[in-house]
C-alpha cells in the first residue's frame, strides 16, 4: 500500500481515460442537472455552449472515476476528502470527447487531530482530445499514515 | 423571468428537499466513486466514515438537482457556473438523510468580455434533517442580463 509518508511533493502524474457518451451526458443531466444547455442540441445552440454539453458536476463524476482506479492502481490508502479549494469549469465538455488527467502533489501534512491521518493538496487538470484544459481544481485528499506513532513534524 | 438586474445582494433563501437512498448512493459510487466506504457498511465501519455514506460529487449532484429545481420555480436565466470557489464535504451523509439548501448571495458583477452575461457569488449551505451542515460551497453563477445596451457599472 501506499501511505503518506509514500507521498512526494511535487510529483507529477499523467492517467485516465474516459469517453465521454452523449447518452451518459443526458442521462446524468436529467437526474441531476436538468438546464436545457445538457439536455439538447437546439436549446444549448441558443447559448455560449453552442451544442449539447456535459453538467460539469458530470465532468467531477467522470474524473473521479478515473482518479479512483488511479488510486486503485496505486494501492494508496485514500480515505476520502474534506473538499475542494478551486474548481474551475474551463472549456465545454462535449460528448464524443475522451477525457484524462494530469496531477500536481503541492503539498502534504499530517492531521494534528488525527494522527493517524495525514492530508495532501494537489492540483488536478482534467484535458480533452486536444489537449485543452476543460477542468482544473486543487483537491484535498486524506490518505493514512503507515506509522501513526511517529513524531508530526511542524 | 429572473435576469441579472433582479438578482439582489444578500438576499437569502432555503429550499430543496432530497430524501437519499442506499440504492442511489450505491449506484452512484458503483458508477463514479467505487471506494470501499461508499459501497459497503463492513468497510466503511474500519474508517472515520462509520457506516455507508454518499461519495462527496453524489452530494454535489443531489445538491444540484435542488438548486435547478429552484431556478425553475424563480424562472431564473442561468447560463452555467465557471466554476466554485470553496467546496468543503463537512459531514458524511448517509442514506435515509434529507437534504436542504441555504443560500446567500454574496456579490455580483457584469462580465466585461461579455456583456449579455453577468456573473454572481453565492454561498450556498446543505443541511441534513438534524440542522447539520454537511457541505458548502461558493458558487459563481452565470446569468443573462436583461438589458445588455446598458453601461457596465464599475
């Protein structure tokens, strides 16, 4: 397993790849996101999306999915998240898109009120087909400590 | 409808109502968030989560769902989100929770590139049916301004 000691600032990482359906995009959009820019063509031709796009909720959900069997593969010993400091919704995500991730570790602590927890920040920037940024966030994750019992160094 | 002009600064609001079930919260993380603790009680119980709780972007969706759903009823012009800019996953939620939305908007401005467009800040609260918040979040909300031949105040 991976660990937070196993954590390196600074560290770069290229992964995923996610083929974006029109038929996921409507079906997501008419469960959670039901503005008519992600449900039809005609109506999001109206608007600055010009064509049907994905709820960028969705584009979340796509990419955690890629995040979470980038984890998997990684065998680190995530422990969910407190929350997100920026999420920026860049450029439409349309379907036929296929969609990957590159990451940025930033930073890294433990918990002092849970030691046996340490958090670590990276910046997630989410590409289509064309290499163009669609979405980006700085994300908190909270992964477990291989030795709890260690000293936090402050 | 509502359009830039009608959107008053500080004005708040509550509304929303969404009863969360296992099935959905188990559909959601089979399909976007498959981490142990949001699939299964047995793993969730080893971690700080206790019991099965909703992936944190299925609490984003589910909280979307509410806030369209009331646009719908102010008739609101939205035109989607650049993105937020604080999104903190407080508390867990976990099925059989109801969930509600708490609203303030914070500021708002013409967009300069785009004059038919206008921008707005809200802080926007999810409470469960204890008056716990589980999420919040500061979101920017782009909106179609009624008079778009008028002068950007600055």
């Amino acid at each position: 397993m991976d660990y937070f000691e196993d954590i390196e600032v600074g560290r770069k990482a290229r992964f995923g790849r996610y083929e974006v359906t029109r038929e996921e995009v409507v079906e997501f959009a008419k469960k959670y996101d039901p503005q008519a820019f992600h449900l039809n063509d005609d109506a999001a031709a109206k608007t600055h999306f010009g064509r049907l796009s994905a709820s960028g909720w969705h584009t979340c959900a796509m990419t955690m999915s890629m995040l979470v069997r980038n984890m998997e593969e990684n065998r680190q010993a995530g422990l969910g998240s407190p929350g997100i400091d920026e999420l920026r919704w860049i450029k439409p995500v349309y379907p036929g898109d296929t969609l990957r991730v590159e990451s940025t570790v930033l930073e890294k602590r433990r918990s002092e009120s849970r030691p046996e927890m340490g958090i670590f920040k990276s910046r997630l920037t989410v590409f289509n087909q064309n290499d163009e940024p669609v979405m980006s966030m700085v994300s908190n994750g909270l992964i477990q400590v291989r030795d709890p019992d260690a000293a936090i160094e402050t």
